[in-house]
C-alpha cells in the first residue's frame, strides 16, 4: 500500500515560501486516493498547497477532525479552490457552539466554525454527518466517537459550549466530535489525528477496536498535551512506547514541551509534523 501525508497548515512551516498559522491541515494519500484532513484556521492551506505544487481540485474527501475554528477556517477558501462538489465527512456536532475560556481572559471566546453551514454548501461542501466510524474505501475509516476509557485523559475543561443553541450558560464540551483518521496499512494502523481531544491513547484503542487490527506503525497529527500534567506526559510516552512505532510525527497542540519530551524519547523514529512535511509512511 502507498500512503502519504503531506501538512499544508500548522503552527509552523518548515521551508521557504511556507507560511505557519495555528492550525492543522494533512493531505492524506492512500493508493492514490486524496483525503484532506483538516483545513488550518485561514486561506493558509491554499497558498501552502500552491508552494508546494498540491492541486487542492483533485481532492477527493475532505474529513473534519472537530468543529473548532483552526480546523474548519480553511474551508471556504479550499472549497473555492477546489471548484466543486466534495462530500464533507464529520461528527453532527461540529455545529456546535464553541467556545473558550482561555487563562487571564474573562470573557468567553468564539473558537467554532467561522461559517454557516448554508453559504459552505453553495461553495460544494456536500456534510455527511455520522457518530459512527465511516469506511470511507476498505483501508481508510474514522474513528467516529471515541469513548474515553483512562483516568489521564480528560477534555481540556477551557473548551466550552453554550448548554444549549442560543443559550447563555457554558458548560464544558463533550467533543462527541473529535474524531481522527485510520489508515489499516499492510505493516499496521497509521493514527492522523487533529486535536486528539479526546486524548491520543484513547484515539489509538478506539482505530485498533473498528479495525480489529493491533499493530499501530504511525501516531501523526495534534495531541493535544501542551496543557497535560507531568503525569499524563510521561504516562502517554509509556504507553506509546508499548507500540513500538515506525513514525511518531506529532503536530499543532502538542505544545513545546510534549514535544520535545518525545524527541528525547523516541529519537529517529520522531518528527516535528510542520507545514511542509511530505513522508512516505
Ligand atoms: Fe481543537
Ligand atoms: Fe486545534
């Protein structure tokens, strides 16, 4: 099987000409199908697609990780490029009202989709909302939910939602939405995620249980662990470590620090997943 990933959106770029944003894109190639996770926070992913000779039209799927705004702000500037109709696969509640409440800021902050569903659909976006794991050929599958099953990780409780459409009290986001992309690869499962908000162990248990398959090879894409504990950092390297990886390339909201904790740990199978990363997993 072929696989590879090419990053056109995250927070930093890796080579002239790119430009970094907070945010998370990664083309997906499987045997020649093109699947576009993610679309950065702005017009980002088309001018780095364009710098790197992507042609954003040839796309086939685009699957959205969550509804948070660095993930879906792309979007109507890649429906534009892409000129047609594209079958858009994610969680219903992508369309909720998200917010957060960010240290020393006291009011809430808008970080959902920056769009109506109704102008995206006349750019081409055709949703095809699921809860459930979608097959989208018999290699490439979303995890749908994921059931959060350890005491380490839990929902970033700064991410918040209005309790109900139109309402004014803030509770904190299920993220039923967060979902991340499987591809059950000939040597094991490559893990994409987005934000992982859910937690990327949970993320991993949860491709293993809809594919039946055990064997994890690649773990790429946001973590979500620039805010974890000490305790939930090193638990989440032990853990990984247990999958004895091929490629560990994490991204966006796996902050400095994760990082760089998991260069030290998992040296040559490591890599900083930039604006600009095109690998053959
Ligand atoms: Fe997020
Ligand atoms: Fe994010």
């Amino acid at each position: 099987m072929n696989v590879r990933i090419t990053t056109l959106a995250e927070n930093t770029a890796s080579w002239i000409g790119l430009l970094g944003e907070w945010g998370l894109s990664i083309l997906v190639e499987v045997d020649g199908l093109r699947v576009l996770l993610d679309t950065g926070a702005t017009d980002t992913v088309v001018h780095n697609a364009s710098s790197l000779d992507v042609d954003l039209s040839s796309v086939d799927k685009i699957v959205l990780s969550h509804g948070h705004y660095d993930h879906t702000g792309g979007l109507r500037s890649v429906l534009r490029a892409m000129k047609g109709t594209v079958q858009v696969i994610s969680h219903p509640d992508i369309w909720d009202v998200k917010y957060a409440l960010l240290q020393g800021e006291d009011k809430h902050r808008y970080i959902g989709i920056p769009f109506k569903r109704e102008e995206l659909e006349w750019l081409g976006a055709s949703f095809a909302p699921s809860r459930e794991p979608v097959w989208i050929t018999d290699s490439i599958v979303t995890t749908g939910e994921i059931p959060l099953r350890n005491d380490y990780e839990q929902i970033d409780p700064v991410l918040q939602i209005k309790s109900d459409r139109g309402g004014q009290r803030f509770v904190g986001d299920p993220l039923h939405d967060d979902l991340s992309l499987v591809i059950k690869d000939d040597g094991g499962l490559i893990v994409i995620s987005g934000c992982a908000h859910k937690g990327i162990i949970n993320t991993i248990h949860r491709a293993r249980e809809i594919t039946g398959v055990e064997k994890v090879k690649a773990v790429i894409g946001g973590t979500h662990l620039m805010n974890a504990s000490d305790e939930r950092l090193e638990w989440t390297i032990t853990e990984l470590k247990k999958l004895e990886l091929e490629h560990l390339g994490v991204s966006h909201c796996t902050g400095f620090h994760a990082a760089s904790r998991m260069a030290g740990e998992f040296g040559d199978i490591f890599f900083s997943n930039n604006a600009g990363t095109q690998k053959a997993l």
